[in-house]
C-alpha cells in the first residue's frame, strides 16, 4: 500500500452533530490500530460537553494503546467532511481558507459541514504541525456531465442559489467501484460498474471506467433511492400539496420526507431484517415496503445500464447490500435480458469479504464489496500529505 519510509500512520475523524468516530490506521500494511465512537456530545447529561473534549477523550483512549495523538508515527489526519458544493472536488489540505470554505457551503448541509468544521477546528488546534486533509462526500461525483448535474429549472436561479445534482457516498462509491474492479482482475479505467450503496441511506452510481457518470442523491441525500427513513424520488408538487391541503409548514414537510418516510413511512420499520421477520409471516404492510424498495432499485439498474451502456459489473455494498440476500436477489430478478444473472447459491452464501454471486454465464457480474470510508479517507489523506496524488 505504502512504502514504510517516515510516518505511515491516517487518523480518521467523521464528526457528527453529536458524535466523534474515528479510526487509526497504518498505511504501510492498511491494518487498523484503533478505532471507537464517542457519543451524547453537548447533550444533557453527558460528560462530553463539546468536540474539543470529545478529541482529548479519543487522544487519551489512543495513547492509553500506546497510539496517540502526539505520536510521531502519526503521518496525518484525514477529516470526512459531508458537502464541498462546487468549491472542493478533490481531497483538499487544509488551512484557514478552506475551513472557512466548509463553513460557507452550511446552507447546502446544515446537518453536517457544521459539525465537520467543528471537528477539524479542534484537531488543528490540538495538532497545528500536521497535515490534515478534508475529503468531501461530493467529491467523487464532481465528473457529473452538466446534463447528469443540472435540473431543467430557471438557469439564473439555479446558478444564484447552487441548485445542482452534488450527489453523496462519495467516498464509498470511489471505493467500492475501484475493489470491483480489482475483484474482476482490471483497472478502474476498464470497467464500467454500477453501485448500489444500501444502507439506512442508499445511493446508487453508474461509475464509467473509474469516473462517475450518474448518481441518485441530488442537491441533498433525500433525492433518489427508498430508504430507511427517507422518500427518495417524489413528485416535488406532493409538497405544494400537503402545505396547501394538509397545512403543513416547509419545515413539517422537510421532518415528514427525511424522518418518516421510507421504509419506516411505508411499514413502520427500517430494519430490512425485521422486514423480512413480518414478511415471513404474511405482514402485508412489509411486503409492501420491500416491494417499494425493490422496484426502485430496478428502475435505477435500468436506467444505469442505459447511461452506461455496457456494464461490467453491478456491486451491492453498506448494511442492506452486504448482507441481504433477499434484496439482492429481487433487485436482479427480471433482469435476465440485460445480462445480469444471479447465481442462487452464491447470493446466500455470508462472507465478510468482496465476492462474486453472479451465474457463470451472467455477462454482467454481479459482486458483494463491503464498503471501508475509512479507507478511502485514509488513503486520500495520507498520498496527499505526502505530496502525491490523492486519486
């Protein structure tokens, strides 16, 4: 992965409005030397009150191992950052200019990039010496072509208030779509590969040979697939009508779209395991919601086939596409004539590691590729700190 010269140590932070994960992981062999989460921050009760002591809690645990974080080893800090809009769509070294830059892109994430700022802000006061590096959940669907990216609404309004397709899973679609590649002995630039990111929030790509070509997320994660809680693609007048007719305020339809729809709007869960429980036994609400879901999924395997014209590969990646069977294999069910063949017993079979389920004859393979953020962060972080590329 890395040649051993100097410090070989990434330091993966994923700040959320309330949590701190991180990961530690030696570049030289990709083996991870620590990781955990620290949540309830600033909440009532809590003994974290902020990001800062979140850090120092994280510091002590690592150095409690022996890794902490004034450990010379430590090579860099690599910083998931949700929204980069327009203005970073590659990995990016950070400094004053571009943390004021992830603050200014809050409006396209409110949920997010403030909690990403926050956490870079505290790591470069606790390490001000080290390179540290944002990578973007956009940044890998910035090869979009303008007629994936951009709506038919009134261009001067779009252009004035960043109305565009950005996309998200950014990382986990560069990933998975590069480990599909080496699953089938080739180079990214050889193949064409449609991912399926399936967890409680789902995407899906079409990666055509290494850049990508489409994706299902829009100007937020709401646009696209079902999800666990989220609507996915909607008739945007379906909001028009519930604040004239049902009189909810924009921001009781924004909570209705993004926290009680889905999966978790249609049958009351979204867990795709205890759907699967209630479906066995005759819940016909589940069965809907499974039936909604796949649908989807298949409409958009469709449609990505079409965009890419030749597929080389479908992966099924996160939570739901790594571990259900059964969503896999109704999502390819019917989809004989376009190539794609599964192979019953392989689709069952559980295994923590990047396979192929497709049929001997299938001419599109199909592939379980666990996705790994961390190590998409990581490895950005740590080729762009040692002034290399980060692609």
């Amino acid at each position: 992965m890395s040649d051993a010269a100097g410090p070989n140590r990434v330091l993966v932070l994923n700040s959320g409005s309330s949590s701190l994960k991180y990961q530690l992981l030696d570049m030289s062999d990709g083996s991870r030397l620590a990781s955990g989460l620290v949540e309830r921050i600033g909440e009532a009760g809590s003994e974290v009150a902020d990001h800062a002591q979140a850090l120092e809690r994280v510091s002590r645990e690592l150095s409690g191992q022996g890794l902490g974080l004034d450990s010379p080893e430590l090579a860099a800090i690599g910083h998931r950052v949700v929204h980069g809009g327009t203005l970073y769509t590659e990995p990016t070294l950070i400094d004053d200019a571009v943390l004021a830059g992830v603050r200014e892109l809050v409006p396209l994430a409110p949920l997010h990039n403030p909690a990403n700022a926050m956490g870079i802000e505290v790591a470069r006061r606790m390490r001000p010496d080290l390179p540290q590096v944002a990578v973007f959940d956009t940044a890998f669907h910035s090869t979009l072509p303008e007629a994936a990216w951009r709506y038919a609404i009134d261009r001067e309004t779009a252009d004035r208030h960043a109305v565009r397709r950005y996309g998200f899973h950014g990382t986990s679609h560069a990933y998975v779509s590069r480990e599909t590649a080496r699953l089938l002995g080739k180079e990214p630039e050889e193949v064409n590969v449609i991912v399926l990111h399936l967890g409680n929030g789902a995407s899906a790509s079409a990666v055509e040979r290494g850049r990508c070509a489409e994706t299902s997320m829009g100007l937020t994660p709401l646009e696209g697939l079902v999800m666990g809680t989220r609507s996915g693609d909607l008739d945007p007048a379906v909001v028009f009508h519930l604040h004239r007719q049902a009189k909810l305020s924009v921001d009781e339809v924004d909570a209705l779209l993004n926290r009680r729809s889905g999966l978790v709007g249609l049958c009351g869960d979204n867990d795709m395991r205890e759907i699967g429980r209630r479906m066995a036994e005759g819940d016909t609400a589940a069965r809907t919601a499974f039936d909604v879901y796949v649908h989807r999924l298949k409409k958009y395997l469709g449609a990505y086939t079409a965009v890419l014209g030749t597929v080389d590969a479908v992966a099924f990646t996160a939570g739901v596409g790594e571990n259900s069977a059964a969503v896999r294999a109704a999502a390819i069910s019917g989809l004989e004539p376009l190539g794609m063949i599964l192979d019953p017993v392989r689709n069952t079979v559980r295994s923590g590691a990047a396979r192929l389920i497709s049929a001997d004859g299938s001419r599109t393979a199909i592939a379980v590729v666990p996705t790994d953020e961390e190590m998409e962060i990581a490895r950005q972080t740590y080729a762009l700190a040692r002034g290399g590329s980060a692609s």
